[in-house]
C-alpha cells in the first residue's frame, strides 16, 4: 500500500529537467513533514514523465528513467514504481516494462507485465544489457550495481543461437546459467528444432554448456542425445573448441568415427583444426588444415589429410597401403613492387580413387594435380621485370610426375629508341628482351639405346618410373635444363592509307650444357646416342613481314520487314616469313648418321627431347594468308511506343580461315586450310562453336612390306587427283545451351548475391567468410537459388580426326545437367552425360535438397558407376553449427 503522503505524477510532457538527490539517497525525515495540509513539494521530483539522476556513491553512471502514465516515488522506503510502457537506462543496460520497481537503497530493479481485465498479461519486460538481449515472458529482478540477475521464463540470443529457460540467473561477467532451458538457431516462435537439457551454461565470449541433453524435433523428443554439449558462443573467427565425429559404417573399412578433433583459434591471424578417422576393420586417418591472414597483406589456407588402409587380419586379399593430399593456398594483396602467390595441389595418385567426398564426386575423376609456387618483382624505375616459379604436375592415370625446380624469368618491356624520329617505320619501331632459365624433372626417363631414326617426330621411347626417393639419382641424373633468350624487334606504320603494315624479327639463342652425339652400332644393328658435356648455344630467327585492312559493308533491307541492315566486317592479312634452313652443316645443329645396314643415313637433331627443343629443320619463305569475318544484323525490336526500337544481333561473331605457301619446299607446299567458327543463337542463351583443318593433297593406296594396304599422302592437290577440295583431317563441334527463367548468372554475379544476401542478414564480412563464399562460387553444387523454379544446361562435343594413314577416330558425348524446383522448399538437381560412341551413360548424379527454415536437407545419390554411393544430410544452417547433422552415408565401397 502507497503512503498517503506519496505524491503522484501525472503524464504531461516538459521539458527534460535533472533531479539532484542527497549522495546517501537516505530517507526524508517524516518529522520534518507536517501531518496535515502538506505544502506543495519543491523540484525534488519534476512534474514531467522523465527522469534523469546523477548519484555519486557507488553508481558513476547516469541512470535515465520514464513512464508513459505514472511515476510513484516511496520516499519511505527509498523505491520508485513506473507504469506503463516504462523504462529504465543504466550505462549499456536497458530495461523496458509496464511495470518496473526501482529499489534504492538495494540497487535492485523488479519488472514484470501487467495483467488486465481479462487476465491477459501485456507489457512484458524486455531488457538489454550490452550486446546481449533477454525477451522476458514473466519478471526480473535486477542488482545495476552488481549486474547479477534472477529472470523466470526468458529467451535471450547468444550469438546464431536462442537459448530459452525457466529460470535464468545472470553473472556480472554476463555469463547465464539456465534451469530447465533448450538451445536453437531457429528463431521461429516454435522453433523447428532444439535441444533440451536441465541445466544449460552460456559463458559469454566462449562457449554454451550444457548437461546431458535430448534433441528436438517441432517439439517432438528423439532417442539423440549426449551427456553433455559444448556450443561455441563467440564471433566465429575466435571461437575455439571441440569437434564432435560424424559416424556411420562402410562395408569394407566397417564401422568409423570420422573427423574428431579440435578446432584452434590461435589468434585473429591464424586459425587451425586438427582431426583424426578410425576404422573398425582396420585403418586410420589424420587431418590437419588451417587459415592464415595478414591484413593488406596476404591470405592462404594449408591441408594435409593422411590416410592409412589395413585389412583386418581375416581378409582374403589384404591391403596396406598408405596416401595422403597436400593443398596450400597463397594469395597477396596488390602492395610494392613483389609479389608471392602459390597453389598446390599435390598427393598421392591413389588418393582420389580411395578417399571418397559424396558431396563432390568429381574429385573422384580428377585425372592430374597441378602446382604453383611464384614469385614476381617489378625494378622501380627501370624497364625489367623478374618472376620465379616452382610448378608440379601429376597424372593420376600415367603416375607421369614433373616438377620445374625453377622457372625463372628476366623480361624487359618494350623499348622504342627512334620514338623521336618523324619517319614513321623506325618511330613505332620497338625492341623487347625476354630470358628464362629452366630445370625440370621428371619420371619419364629417355632411353640411351635404341634411338628411333624418325627424331623428327619426338617420338622417342621412354619409360616412366616411380617417383620416389630410392630413385632419387636417376631422376636427377635425367634432369632437363637450359636457358632461352628472346629478342623481339617490331614496326608497325600505315601504307597507303587503308592498309596497316607489320614488320618482326625475332632473334632466339638456347643455352644447353650437353649435346646428343650420334652411332650407328652395327651389332644391334641401331642407333644409339651418347651426351657429350659442355657449354652450346644455338642461334635461331625468323623476320616477317604482314599487310591488313578493314573491309566494311552495308546490306540495307527496305519495307517492313523485321531485318533493317547487315552488316558485314572483313580483315583480310597477307604476309612472308623468312627462316633459313638451320640443318646446314655449318650450323652444327644436326648430325648426318647411319641409320641402318644399308648406309642410308638421315639428319638428326643434336638437341632432340631437350627442355627448349632443337633448331628448326629446313628453309621457310612462306607467304601467309588470313581473313577474319564478322556478320551482324540490325532487327527491330518490338515496342509499345510509336518509334520503334532496333536492337544488333550476331548472326556470325567470327569466321576465321588461314593457310600458308612455302616456296622453299621441295614437296607439300600448301600448308592445310585451317578454319573456325563461332555464333550463338536465341539471345546468346545458344553458343556453337567449330574447328576444322582441311589438307589440300590427295591419297594414294599402296601395299606395305607384309602386303597390307595403306594410304599414303603424295605431293598432288585433291582436285587434280578426283578427290574433291581435299580431306578433313581434324574437325570438332560444341554446342553449350544454359535455360533459366532467371537469366544466367556468372561465377562473379553468384559471389556478388551471396554476400549481398550473407550481409542483409547482419553478417560481419571477414577471411573465413570470404574463402566460404569462394567455395560456394568454385562448387556451384553448394549455392541453391531457390528463387529460380528451374535451370537447364545441355552440352554437345564432336570430334573427329582422320589420320593420312586413312585411320579415323570419332568421340562424341552430350552432357545434360541443371535443376528443378517441386514446390518452395524442394529442389531437384541433376547432372548426368551420355557417350554417344560407346553408347553409355557417363558418370551421373542426382540430388534433392529441401528448405528446413533453419535447417537444410541434401540428398546426393550417384546411381551406377566406379562412385556409386549416396548421402543424406540434414545439416543446421547456423554457421557455428555446421558438423550439428543426421547423417547416414554409403559409400561405393558397400557392394
């Protein structure tokens, strides 16, 4: 019961005033207030609904206080109470209620709603205390100068979760402690799901703990659970903990807890997780992957994943054997004159055809992995550039292994000495350096006897070996090296007004530290080789000459009809080379040698399999011919406005045919018509693309020394021999179509709506975000755009080559691939191929996905094949809860 002596405020509005108390706020004497007729209070307490106090004892802060009906102070008892849409700042801390109780002398707050005539309760608290906030559906009781608290029945988000209790008792840390509480990332009313526990702990900056606990289904119990859960509850990018195992059981390897470990976040540049795998029937697997970034400086990511397979002791055909992956990432960020980057992708050849990822199947048919680690400097000041680099390549199908340790590179920009002369030849005239220095090795080893005597082709035998450290010697031993230095020197000028003239020579030297010396043995009856050591150089160029010009023309269309103009562009060039011939003995760049008991000898290259190869053989004075055809259309597009609009469409986007003549031949001197092609159709939704090279010679039939019939190319053009314009030696054809009603999105445009979408939703951008979003973009699997009710993409591949041995050889395959919506949340996606040769479908995958609210649901099923296997995944979509799934694989192990 309120004092009679208490004094009311009503709701008026005034300016805000500032109430100065006694620093004790001690109780007013009551024998100094006068029985009856009480004089009217002083500006102790202003006639206005807002408050503001500045106490001095313990508080330090400014503590703002309103009411939106009444404000009712208890001098007595050193309280005040506040009604209606009420509230109550202290510092960070804000408390909003329609009733809110201000205890003084306890520093305390009480808030509850209020209940009205028909018993419902409105107005219930809402208070926040920094960044945390607690939706109260009962009452709190608050100490501001301690900041502890006792809330009933609240719900409070702690980071991407929502952790409601019955009772919620808060530290001065801002750490909670909740009875008979649940945790959830649905932040639906009825949540979707959550885990339910009797005793939960949230530290703040750290972690959610709870005791043993079940989860949830829209309400319904399941027999999951743990006796305990860690959640992390920090920003993610310094969140460190625990990473529980997915397990499951394959038929061969048995049952597997997979991916346990630890995730470390060392600090806000680095970030590491360490995982293991175990198998029932044998074998084991370590993982070790991390994150790396310097601010304006650089980014990367280094994997390591390890897998060890053992049979148990009753297989029939044991295995044992080891493979492991290698991945590291290095991007800088443009700053100075240098610049570091690297991309390895480096394993054992076994790994993809054992270690299987469901989710991306076409890891599984990688056929080659491939490295790079460079390094470039620009000289400030100076026209010269340097760039060093380490590559690796490895082919998964021939174990053929290479590693350039290194490549380096010395280049000088173009430089025109004469810019200053009025004649225009030596003005535009120009002069570049180019020097790289090469070491390779590689597993293919070049065999020192029986050396074919057709060098000429490079088709010399070798043998591949294993690449491993027993036959380090060897590898090393077969090491190729050698430097190329490369003068360019060009002019370009205008010749008779319409016509552009080209002049270039190039002046090219190879530095090698060996040679191929030649003998025919008479024993073996072959040819075998010996490398001589020693410094040789060998000194090549090539001059040219080239004239182009533009051709255009109009072909104007009157009446009404759709097409208004075409318009045609043709560049056609007309040019000479000159190369002499380097096989001259005086050169010394070929050996003359015996190649059998005959005496018949032949020229062979003395730098033949080399890193830079050998002088070319034979004179060249060609004369060159191409032209370049581009074919558009103006067609009117319709419009609801009286002038109607026009729009360019490409009938044509290129037409290319080239070919040359070498006078200095003695056979064959019209090289093959080489011609390609490219358009597209239906708004460029439709690209074809061609490719074909036509021989002009003839063929001719003749038996072989075991009496077979082959065909032979002889030095006759096919139209003097009844063999028509010539054969088609190489011809291919691509169609690609993609269909959406969304229109196509680039990779770019992909990333670009994933981080709009990821910001909208308050996401905070930071290097684990950006190398997530870039996985989305490289994996489109892993980005649904349930806004697009469905997407088409169908491929065509034709190749065909026909050898002038008259063997030919046909591939052809479609593949078809894309993705249906059934309804708002369910999707189906696809991709498969078809081998219309062979007759058989290739690899093919088809996956359901469906839109949980805050969970998602991904089926991946690969039907037949080596890969055959499926996935199911329910995986929360919350961030910091992306290994929380119900999971239940089989691999293409489980026959």
């Amino acid at each position: 019961m309120v004092p009679d002596w208490a004094a009311a405020q009503q709701p008026t509005r005034r300016t805000e005033r500032r109430l100065t108390v006694p620093d004790t706020l001690a109780s007013p004497n009551l024998d100094t207030i006068p029985e009856s007729n009480p004089p009217a209070l002083k500006d102790t307490l202003p006639s206005d609904s807002l408050a503001k106090i500045m106490p001095t004892g313990p508080i330090q802060t400014e503590i703002t206080y309103h009411a939106e009906d009444s404000i009712v102070s208890d001098f007595t008892q050193n309280k005040i109470y506040l009604y209606n849409q009420a509230y109550f700042e202290y510092g960070e801390m804000r408390l909003e209620a329609d009733y809110i109780e201000i205890d003084w002398k306890n520093s305390m707050l009480y808030a509850s709603g209020v209940t009205d005539s028909l018993g419902n309760v409105r107005g219930n608290p809402f208070f926040k205390d920094g960044p945390s906030v607690y939706e109260i559906r009962k009452e709190m009781r608050y100490n501001f100068a301690t900041q502890k608290a006792i809330i009933k029945d609240v719900v409070t988000e702690q980071q991407d979760g929502i952790l409601r209790g019955e009772t919620i008792k808060k530290e001065e840390d801002g750490s909670i402690y909740l009875s008979h509480g649940y945790y959830t990332t649905c932040k639906l009313t009825e949540p979707h799901w959550h885990i339910s526990s009797k005793r939960i702990k949230s530290i703040e900056g750290k972690q959610v703990v709870s005791g043993p606990f079940n989860l949830y289904f829209n309400g319904i119990p399941t027999p999951l659970g743990l006796p305990f859960g860690i959640i992390p509850n920090t920003p993610e990018e310094k969140a460190s903990g625990i990473i529980f195992p997915s397990y499951g059981e394959e038929q061969v390897r048995g049952i597997f807890l997979r991916d346990f470990g630890y995730y470390f976040a060392i600090n806000d540049y680095i970030h590491a997780r360490l995982t293991g795998d175990i198998y029932s029937k044998g074998g084991w697997g370590a993982k070790a992957q991390s994150v790396y970034k310097k601010r304006y400086r650089y980014t990367g990511s280094f994997n390591l994943d390890f897998q060890k397979f053992v049979s148990p002791e009753t297989e029939l055909n044991p295995v044992n054997y080891n493979t492991f992956r290698i991945q590291w990432s290095h991007s800088p960020e443009t700053r100075g004159t240098s610049k570091f980057s690297a991309s390895v992708n480096a394993g054992s050849t076994s790994y993809f055809n054992n270690v299987i990822n469901q989710n991306n199947f076409q890891n599984n048919i990688s056929s080659e992995f491939t490295s790079n680690v460079s390094y470039s400097k620009t000289f400030t000041g100076t026209p010269f550039s340097m760039s060093a680099n380490m590559r690796h390549s490895q082919s998964v199908s021939t174990n053929e292994v290479r590693l350039d340790l290194p490549s380096i590179s010395l280049n000088m920009n173009r430089q025109s000495p004469f810019r200053n002369v009025n004649f225009e030849p030596l003005k535009t005239l120009n002069i570049a350096w180019n020097f790289n220095l090469q070491n390779s090795i590689t597993n293919r080893v070049d065999q020192s006897f029986g050396v074919p005597t057709d060098l000429s082709t490079g088709n010399e035998t070798v043998d591949v070996i294993p690449f491993n450290l027993a036959n380090a010697n060897l590898l090393l031993d077969n090491a190729k090296n050698g430097a190329k230095n490369t003068i360019p020197i060009s002019s370009n000028f205008t010749l008779f007004k319409y016509f552009t003239g080209n002049v270039n020579t190039t002046l090219t030297e190879l530095w090698y530290l060996n040679r191929i010396n030649y003998y025919y043995n008479p024993t073996e009856q072959r040819v075998d080789k010996i490398l001589e050591d020693g410094f040789n150089r060998i000194t090549t160029y090539t001059s040219s000459f080239a004239l182009n010009t533009n051709i255009y023309g109009f072909f104007n269309f009157k009446g009404n009809g759709k097409i208004q103009t075409i318009r045609q562009h043709l560049q056609p060039s007309i040019g000479f080379s000159f190369q002499p011939d380097f096989s001259d003995p005086s050169f010394g760049y070929y050996q003359e040698v015996q190649v059998n008991e005959e005496g018949d000898k032949r020229l062979l290259s003395r730098h033949q399999g080399f890193i830079y190869g050998g002088a070319t053989l034979g004179e060249s004075r060609s004369m060159t011919f191409n032209l370049r055809n581009v074919l558009e259309a103006k067609i009117k597009n319709p419009s609801d406005t009286a002038e109607a609009e026009t729009k360019k469409i490409p009938l044509l986007e290129t037409l290319n045919l080239s070919t040359s003549y070498n006078f200095a031949a003695d056979s064959f001197n019209l090289a093959p018509l080489s011609i390609s092609a490219r358009t597209s159709f239906f708004d460029r939704k439709l690209s074809v693309n061609m490719t074909t090279t036509l021989d002009p010679y003839a063929t001719a039939t003749s038996l072989n020394s075991n009496g077979v019939e082959t065909q032979r190319k002889i030095n006759q053009y096919a139209w003097k021999n009844g063999q028509g314009i010539g054969t088609i030696r190489n011809a291919s054809l691509n169609m690609n179509m993609s269909l959406n009603p969304g229109g196509n999105k680039t990779p770019g445009e992909v990333r670009d709506e994933v981080t709009t979408n990821f910001m909208q939703q308050g996401g905070v951008m930071n290097e684990f975000v950006e190398s997530e979003i870039n996985r989305i973009v490289s994996d489109p699997n892993q980005y649904i755009d349930w806004n697009i009710p469905w997407n088409l993409s169908i491929g065509y591949n034709l190749s065909y080559s026909k050898q002038t041995t008259g063997t030919t050889n046909i591939t052809q395959g479609m593949n078809l691939s894309g993705d249906v919506s059934l309804s708002e949340k369910w999707k189906i996606n696809f991709n498969t191929g078809l081998d219309l040769q062979a007759q058989k479908i290739t690899q093919s995958m088809i996956g359901i996905a469906r839109d949980l609210h805050c969970w998602q649901m991904n089926v991946n099923w690969i039907p037949f094949g080596r890969f055959t296997s499926y996935s199911i995944d329910i995986r929360v979509k919350s961030s910091i809860l992306q290994d929380l799934k119900v999971s239940r694989r089989r691999s293409f192990f489980d026959n």
